[in-house]
C-alpha cells in the first residue's frame, strides 16, 4: 500500500476515535442536565465510532500495513443547550464526510482501488450519519420551547440501541 494512504488511514483512525471521545462528552454533558435519553443516544452515538475505527483499524492489518495509534484531543466539554450539542453533532458529522471523500479522493489518484472499494460503505455511512443527525435536530428545535416536549424526545433517544455493524453494512 502507499504510504499516502496508509498515513490518512491512520489519521482517519484517529478521527473516528476522537468522535468517539467527542459523543462520550456530548452523552455526560446531557447526564449532568438529567437528560439521560439524549445522554444514551450519545452513547449509542460514541459506540459506533469505535466501530468505525476498529473497520479501519483491521483493514489497515489485513492489508499488511501498521497501525500507529495518535494522541486523541480532548473533546469540549460544555454546550448551551440540547440544539448546540445537536447543531455540533450535525456540523461535526458533514466534516467527516468531507474528510472520508478526500480519502477516497486519495485511494483513486493512487489507483488503489481496494482501499476505494472499502472507504465505499464509509461514504454510504456518512449519509446515515447526516440523515440521523440532523433528524434529531430537526426535532429537539421543534421541542425546544416546550419541557414536555422535550421529555417526549428524550423519552425517544431513549430507546436507540447499538448494533454492530456487519461486513456489507
Ligand atoms: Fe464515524
Ligand atoms: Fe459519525
């Protein structure tokens, strides 16, 4: 594998992991505002990160390459409200899509089509990343005015579970 490539697979291996770290802060944020369906939807949130890093974690092995693990940045910690932490989720999400095209960008100018047929359910996961983001967003700016619209909302998040992502999706 090019080097090129093997570097921004590591570095998208290290993005993954800090939105991880980044909807585990989101997840205790919303805990300490005794808000704990939006808190488990942020868990929820951070467990599939890690799923996406350990995706690119084993395919950088499976190529014969190594993994280099990186500092990780602290994540915030404070947001004004439920809309700041979602409208944050969301701009956070439509970055990553960018950085996942560059990827992909990167994997054609080299001809490597093996790492661009892998960053393919990338690209097809970031429009359910977008779609799902700024879907709750949608719906925590509609409940904002009102607390028991809220409840019903946290009441929802409540109820995301984790599902691991298989080999084709
Ligand atoms: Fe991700
Ligand atoms: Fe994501």
């Amino acid at each position: 594998m090019d080097e090129k490539m093997v570097d921004a697979l590591n570095r998208q291996l290290n993005a993954e992991l800090y939105s991880a770290y980044l909807y585990l802060s989101m997840g205790t944020y919303f805990e300490s505002m005794d808000m704990s369906g939006f808190s488990n939807w942020m868990r929820v949130q951070a467990q599939e990160e890690l799923a996406h890093a350990m995706k690119i974690h084993d395919f950088i092995i499976q190529r014969g390459e190594r993994v280099i693990l990186k500092r990780i940045d602290s994540p915030p910690t404070e947001w004004e409200s439920a809309r700041d932490a979602f409208e944050h989720v969301y701009s956070h999400e439509q970055k990553v899509t960018g950085l996942i095209n560059q990827l992909v960008n990167l994997a054609l100018s080299l001809g490597d089509h093996a790492t661009n047929n892998f960053l393919q359910w990338f690209v097809a996961e970031q429009v359910e990343e977008e779609e799902s983001s700024s879907g709750v967003l949608k719906k925590v700016k509609m409940a904002e005015d009102s607390l028991s619209a809220l409840l019903m909302l946290d009441n929802e998040l409540a109820q995301r579970v984790f599902t691991p992502p298989t080999s084709t999706k």
